[in-house]
C-alpha cells in the first residue's frame, strides 16, 4: 500500500490513537481478571494483557505511517482473541474493533468534507 492509496489524515490518526489509547487501558486490565477470576496462569495472563497494552501504545505512536492501520487491524483481532482468556473480552473486542473503523472512516469522511 503505498500513501498515496492511503492517506493518513491528523484526524485519523488522533481518533486512532484514542482508540488504542483506551484499548491499552481495558487489555492491560485483562491480566488481573484473568488472574483471579478465570484461574489462568499469572505468567500467560501478563504477557498477554500486558504485551497487549504495549503494542497498543507502540502502534498508537506509529500511526503516521500507513502500515500502523494493518497492524492497529491486527491488534484488533487479537484483542477480540483474548476472550478465550476473559470471556467478556469477545464482546469488548468487537466493540474496540467498531471504533478502530469507525475512527478511520469518520476522520476521512469528515476531513475529505472540509478540504472541498
């Protein structure tokens, strides 16, 4: 993909990096959950939650670049994936992957829109 296929607007990657931002905040809080509540071992519960925050917010500073969007995609996924971990995680998962497209949609409606 090159950039001029996919432009990266401010508004884009300020909406994105809000998205990730709180996504770091609720996977990070998955470890603990998982941990008491679930039974799963401390050990997988922090790589996961925890691995899962820091990518996150790695992506989050690498959205000036196109293939940010592929892997905040990614991060998306996988954080749907940790409902195996923490059930409830399925059903908030799908709704951070709602508003990772929907920031990438509403940014370039709304900015393609203002540069008329």
């Amino acid at each position: 993909m090159s950039s001029a296929v996919f432009e990266v607007t401010p508004g884009m990657r300020r909406l994105c990096a809000t998205v990730l931002g709180m996504q770091a905040i609720v996977v990070a809080l998955v470890s603990p959950v998982a941990i008491t509540i679930n039974h799963v071992s401390a050990p997988l519960a922090l790589t996961v939650g925890l691995g899962l925050a820091v990518l996150c917010v790695v992506v989050a500073g690498l959205l000036k670049r196109p293939y940010a969007y592929i892997a905040g995609s990614m991060l998306e996924v996988l954080t749907i994936a940790t409902g195996f971990l923490v059930p409830m995680m399925f059903f908030l998962g799908v709704i951070f992957a709602a508003l990772w497209i929907t920031a990438i949609f509403v940014a370039r409606r709304v900015e393609g829109t203002t540069k008329r």
